[in-house]
C-alpha cells in the first residue's frame, strides 16, 4: 500500500470512529434528557470532540435520530413472532405477548419516556415513534387473531391495544414497581377481555 493509500485509508478509519463517539454520546444523552433538550456543545463535551466537528457530520437533531436509533435498536431484546402464536394455549399466547412487548418496553424506557414531549418538535423522531407504533399493532393483531382462532374486532383490538401500550406499562410500572406484578395486571386484563371471544374449535 503506498503512503497516500494509507493515509487515506487511515483518515477514514479515524473519521468513522469518531462518527462513533459521536452516536454514541448522543444516545447516552438521549437517554439522560430527551433529544430535544441535548445540544451539540452537550455532544461534542461527551464525545471529546469539537462543536464543529459535530455539526460537519451531523448538522441538525433530526440528522442524528435515525443513527441513534439504529444503534438502539441494534442492542433490543427480539420478539419471535412464531414462538408467541405457537404457544399451545390461549393463555399462554396472550402471556408471551405481555412478556414480549413489556421486555421492549423496559428496554427502550430510557428513551421513549422523552418521546411526547419530543416528537411534536422533532419530526424524525414523530416518523420513528409511528413506525414503532404500527409495528407494535400488527404483532398485537397477530397474536389476538392466533389466540383466538379468528380475526378480532375493532373494540377488542382497540381495547387491548389500551391494555398494552407503552402508557399503561408506564402507569403500572410506576405504581407497581414489580416486573412480575405488572405483567401479572396486564395479562389478566388482557384475558378477561379475550374472555368475552369465543374460542374457535380446534384451536387455542
């Protein structure tokens, strides 16, 4: 490798860690108070680098969500769909989406707790907090469809949708204070109102 190669070569890895430090400060900062109250002065300080260096890579907030995101999103406990609706019982499908979707929940409080207050000003994060929501609305229709044999209907859906939403989540980890306790209060919510659903034959 000639000399110029090499210090092109070098240059690039340099800069890449570099965007690195930057993510990575942001997230932390994210978490800690929201992205729309971290500046790049508070990223550039975490980051050991300049204000100005932060602004040639990302030069607004809504540059950084997406990056931030994806390095979140990399770390987030997996949901499997097929291990959920293969569970043998209604009950215990119903249990494996509470599980699921609280353990989500947990994982990305540190930031989503920043989300209302946040997502009118930054658009970018509105985008990502929606696309999360219609993700989380399909998993929970396929699992109440496979839990009861048949599609739900609208009051149902909407219904458990209160049920297991990341406010409800948020209000019953606040008061209860108890993993167990909370998704206990979930999933029996969550069964009495499937109770009302007849269970087609055949299937659980």
């Amino acid at each position: 490798m000639s000399p110029r190669a090499y210090d092109s070569t070098l240059r690039k890895q340099t800069e890449a860690e570099t965007i690195h430090r930057i993510i990575e400060a942001t997230v932390s900062l994210h978490a800690q108070k929201g992205a729309l109250a971290t500046t790049h002065a508070d990223i550039a300080e975490a980051a050991g680098v300049s204000v100005a260096t932060v602004y040639k890579h990302f030069p607004s907030r809504e540059s950084l969500l997406p990056h931030c995101s994806g390095m979140v999103a990399r770390e987030a406990p997996h949901i499997d769909v097929e291990a959920i609706i293969g569970a043998r019982s209604r009950k215990e499908k119903l249990a494996r989406l509470v599980e699921a979707l609280h353990e989500q929940y947990r994982y990305f409080h540190p930031w989503t707790r920043w989300s209302a207050r946040d997502a009118p000003s930054l658009p970018a994060l509105a985008q990502l907090a929606e696309q999360s929501r219609q993700r989380r609305e399909i998993l929970v229709r396929t699992v109440l469809d496979a839990a009861a044999g048949h599609p739900v209907d609208e009051d149902t859906f909407a219904l458990a949708m209160v049920i297991l939403d990341y406010p409800a989540w948020q209000r019953l980890d606040r008061m209860l204070n108890d993993p167990g306790r909370v998704a206990d209060a979930a999933g029996h919510a969550l069964q009495l109102l499937m109770s009302r659903l007849p269970e087609q034959k055949g299937r659980k």
